[in-house]
C-alpha cells in the first residue's frame, strides 16, 4: 500500500484538495442557506412559513444523487453546462442545507420566547433582534447537530465522483483502474476521509465545550469585579 501511495501521491493529493475545496464551499453555502430557510420556515408569515417548509420536505426525502443530477445534466435545460466539480458542489450544498435549516430551526424555537420580545421592546426590528440576540444563541445550541452535518457533507462529497468531479473517490477510482490494486486504493481513500473528519470531529467537540465555557466564565468575570 506504502508503494501505491509513493507512485499515485500526485493524485491522491489532488483528490485531497478538490474534496477539501469542494467540502468549504458547500460548507460556507449550505450553512448560509440554511440559516435563511430556518428564518423562513419560523416569521410570522405564511408564505415564507410553507416556502421554507416545502424546500425542506422536497430536499430532505430525495437521494442526494437526484439533486446533483439535477444540476449536472437538468440545467442544461436552461442553457447552463456545469462542470461535475461545480454541479456535485451546488448538489451538496442545497442538499445538506435543508439538514441544517431543521437543526437550526430546532435552535432557534429552542431560544426563550422571552428573549424576542425583550428585543423588540428596546426597539429592534424582528430581523435584527434575530441576527443579533436568537441566532447567535441558537448556534450555540446546536452545535453537536451542525457538526454532524458538516462530518456528513465531507463523506457524502464523494458524488462528485460520478460525474468527473476530480475528488479523491474519483482518483481512488483512476488508482484502482490503473493499478489493479483495488482494496489498497480504496483503503487510501478511506485513510484520506479519516485526515479530513477526524480533526473536524474534535475541532467540533472543542468548539462545544469552549462554546459553553464562555458564559461561566463571563460570570466568573462580573463577580470577580463586584467582589473587588
């Protein structure tokens, strides 16, 4: 396996990097978009209550191979050829988005109503108060949730592979097809995935405990300055 890796490393590390890549982008994107349907599926308004609704619903209960599909050869419709780096990317990202907007949905209703109405009784508007008072409390609070949905997105990236993304399932594929060595090629791609999730998995787990480190250490301030 030491031998395959030395004669294939090139490939392998442009697998790495296009899943890295790949893996950002959809993060940075499905989170955005979730955070908005979340929002949605939660104002007082309806249409916007059933419009994030339905984005979830249809998104959540479809295979992911449907949607990058959908952009990989359905866009054609409408004049647009996306490569299979970009249309496995965008498949991702709208995919986990609807994951996310039901954990952050959880978030948010999870946050005390209280906490609205103490916003806009200083005059806040109900955007604002949202951005500045629920949502920072409510990604505090679903944390764990989120991190498995990053950790899922990491894996499930491997689609790109299927339509010539340049991931590193598809160079483990080029490797396996080349060197006639298919358990070797594809326990590097698994050793690869595991040097991406496993510091992700512990940087989560940091982040939660940090996360809620803080307001004990915010009082731990404050009482110390009253007490001097």
């Amino acid at each position: 396996m030491l031998s395959l890796l030395l004669n294939y490393y090139p490939d392998f590390l442009r697998g790495l990097l296009t899943t890295l890549e790949a893996s950002l982008l959809a993060l940075i994107g499905s989170f955005a978009i979730g955070v908005v349907i979340a929002v949605f599926r939660i104002v007082p308004f309806v249409p916007l209550n059933i419009l994030g609704r339905m984005y979830t619903e249809f998104l959540r209960n479809i295979p992911l191979l449907i949607v990058a599909f959908f952009f990989f050869h359905g866009m054609n419709a409408f004049g647009l050829n996306l490569s299979g780096f970009v249309a496995g990317t965008l498949g991702l990202t709208f995919y986990t988005s609807a994951f996310i907007a039901e954990a952050m949905r959880a978030g948010i209703q999870s946050v005390p109503k209280g906490q609205m109405e103490a916003g806009r009784s200083t005059g806040l508007t109900y955007l604002q108060t949202m951005r500045y008072i629920i949502l920072p409390q409510a990604i505090k609070i679903v944390i764990p949730p989120l991190g498995n949905q990053f950790l899922n997105l990491v894996k499930n990236s491997s689609i790109l592979s299927l339509f010539a993304g340049l991931d590193l399932m598809y160079w483990g594929d080029h490797v396996a097809s080349s060197s006639f060595k298919t358990l070797p090629a594809y326990t590097l791609v698994a050793l690869f995935y595991l040097l991406i999730t496993i510091p992700l998995s512990y940087f989560v787990r940091w982040l939660e405990i940090r996360l809620n480190r803080l307001p004990k250490e915010a009082a731990e301030v404050k009482t110390a300055l009253m007490e001097g």
